[in-house]
C-alpha cells in the first residue's frame, strides 16, 4: 500500500498493492479472507457430505451425524441473531460515528486514560475485527498509543451486544454470574493491563510503516451513507458467519464424535483445561457477538475454562494475529499474545480456586 501526494495539498491518492495482510482502508479488517473462505469452503462441503450419507445411509448406524445436527442447528441458530445484531452496530459505528468522538478520552490525565478508553467500549457495540481499524484510526487523530489499544481489546468483550449474547447463553445455568461477571471483569484488567504494556511506546512505533490515512475512504464520493451502511452490514455478517460455521461444527464434533471419556479426562484438570480452551478460542476465531453459545456448549469444562475462552478469542487468535501482524509494528504481536494469556491464565486460574 502506498499513499501519493498530489499537488493540492488537500488530495492524497491511495494506491493499494494486495498483500496477505493488506487491511481493506475502513471494512472491518479482514487481513485473512482467503484463510476464512478455504476453512469455511472445506466445513459446507463436509457438512453437505455427512448429511448425504445421513439421508442415504442405515440411520441406525449414523446415530452420532442425528446427534451431530441437532448440536450443530441448536448452536447455530442461537448466535446467529446476535452477529446480525453486530454486524448491524459495527456499520453503524463505521459509517456514523466519527473518531473525533474519542478525542475526550486523549484530553485526560495519563492515570484515567485506560480505564475510560476501556469504558468506551460499553457504548461501542463492534467485534474484535472492527475494533482493529477503530484503534488504527484513533492512533492516527492522536490518541495515545496506550488508550488506543485498550479500547481496541475491551470494545469485543464489553460492548451490549456481547454482553446480550453471554446473558442469554448463560441464562439458567448455575455458573450465570460466574461467567457473565467473570467475562466483564477479567476483559477489562487485560484491555487495560496490555494497554499500560504498549503505553509506553509512541504512536510512530506502533502503527507500521505506510498505513493508510484514516481520512482516506475506499468508497467512491457519489455512494451514500445508507448505501455504504447496507453494505457494511453485509460484509460483516457474512464474515462474521463463516467463522461462526466453522466453530459452531468443530464444537459440535468434539460434543458427539470425541469419545467423552477423554473430554471429560482434559476437563478435569485445572490447568490443563483452561490452557486447552484458551488455544481453542485461539484456533476457532469466533466472533465475539456469537462465542459465548460455542463455549456454554462446553458443558464437561468448568466455569474457569469456559471464561478462559470467552476472554481469550476476543484479543487473540488466528484472525486477529493477521490483523494485528498486517496492522502494528514489530513486536506489538508478541506483547499482546504474551501479556493477555499470562493475565488470562491467571485470572481464570484463581477463579477455579474460588468458585471451583
């Protein structure tokens, strides 16, 4: 991506040169579409054939595929309103709400910067993909570098929406406040704890080189706002909803097809299980409006592992490395992985203790 400056001072020309981590200017970062595509092609096509050979086969003798669907419909049916509902309040926040409604948060002192910037992302309602090219933007109206990251990292885990969706995942169960309470607290100490790790870096160290300006637009001057709005909405649920097919079948597998003699051997270890949900959230790369019906679908693991997977996809895994990798310098990747999991581990490591 390059930017080139014309001779009005005013104009500046964007030129973009595709890479694997190329960041679309103002869609909600999709630096690993080819990935999600691949993932999301291979998950229909096996579907389409499990359920070929459900409709044509003995049904006596593919009990476990019945058992499969029926997991794999519930799951999906649930979360899938709340990415609708997400995607909907990411267009409104990519299209309506300018960056400058940030720029309070860069005017008090050093101490209040963090926890107000991860405040804001209670009335922010976008997922962890959108969050990204906010805090890109924010970076470059001048917020400090600190402020900037924790609202990108609270903004997925705070936000109503997400809120909503572990509210009505949870509803009756006797772990409720556990995880519900658990998910808000825990997300905000990491949002600001790797807040206060990249503070101390200029804005210049974190942002690579040649981003491209946040004033710059990718739609043309005639397209209006409602028409960008509808196509953002678009955009978003479809990408949203492939990976949410994606984990939704992988969840349903491990409920029916991995014997449960083994999950419920892994789930029964303190560590051991919460470092496994943590690189499962990792792997899978939900969104955040939808994980909490992938976790609660858990039920072997323990309130402890489950938080641990609620916290954990909404600040790290595969997509968002991309992202993150395509977006910041070097090394903030690495500071973001290693901090977020220590204080994750941590956090869901004392919750185990006290609530069991």
């Amino acid at each position: 991506m390059t930017l080139r400056r014309t001779s009005n001072a005013d104009e500046v020309s964007v030129t973009r040169r595709g890479t694997a981590l190329d960041l679309p200017g103002d869609d909600a970062g999709r630096g690993n579409e080819p990935a999600g595509r691949t993932a999301f092609g291979v998950t229909v096509v096996l579907l389409l054939a499990l359920a070929t050979a459900l409709r044509f086969g003995q049904p006596e003798r593919f009990a476990w595929l019945q058992n499969f669907f029926v997991v794999f419909g519930a799951i999906l049916l649930e979360a899938m309103p709340f990415v609708l509902i997400g995607a909907v309040a990411s267009a409104v926040i990519e299209v309506f709400v300018p960056a400058s409604a940030f720029e309070r948060i860069g005017r008090l002192p050093t101490v209040l910067q963090l926890p107000c910037a991860a405040a804001a992302g209670m009335a922010f309602p976008i997922c962890e993909c959108g969050s990204v090219p906010v805090a890109r933007r924010l970076l470059r109206r001048g917020l400090a570098p600190g402020a900037a990251v924790t609202f990108m990292l609270a903004a997925p885990i705070l936000n109503p929406v997400v809120i909503a969706s572990t509210v009505v995942a949870y509803h009756g169960r006797p772990d409720f406040w556990v995880v519900v309470l658990g998910r808000f607290t825990l997300g905000f100490i990491v949002a600001v704890a790797v807040g206060w790790v990249i503070g101390a870096r200029r804005p210049d160290e974190v942002l690579r080189k040649g981003t491209i300006d946040p004033d710059d637009d990718d739609h043309s001057p005639d397209e209006s706002r409602w028409s960008r709005f509808a196509g953002h909405i678009a955009g978003d649920f479809i990408f949203m909803g492939r990976f949410l097919v994606v984990g939704v079948a992988v969840a349903a597998a491990i409920q029916t097809v991995i014997p449960q003699t083994l999950v419920a051997k892994v789930a029964g270890l303190p560590v051991l299980s919460i470092v496994v949900m943590m690189a499962l959230a990792f792997v899978l790369s939900l969104c955040s409006e939808s994980d909490a019906f992938v976790a609660a679908s858990f039920t072997q693991f323990g309130p402890a592992a489950q938080l641990a997977f609620l916290v954990t996809g909404p600040m790290i895994d595969i997509k968002l490395s991309a992202l993150y990798a395509g977006t910041y310098s070097k090394g903030f990747l690495r500071a973001v992985l290693v901090t977020a999991s220590v204080i994750i581990l941590a956090g869901t490591l004392w919750a185990a203790v006290i609530w069991g």
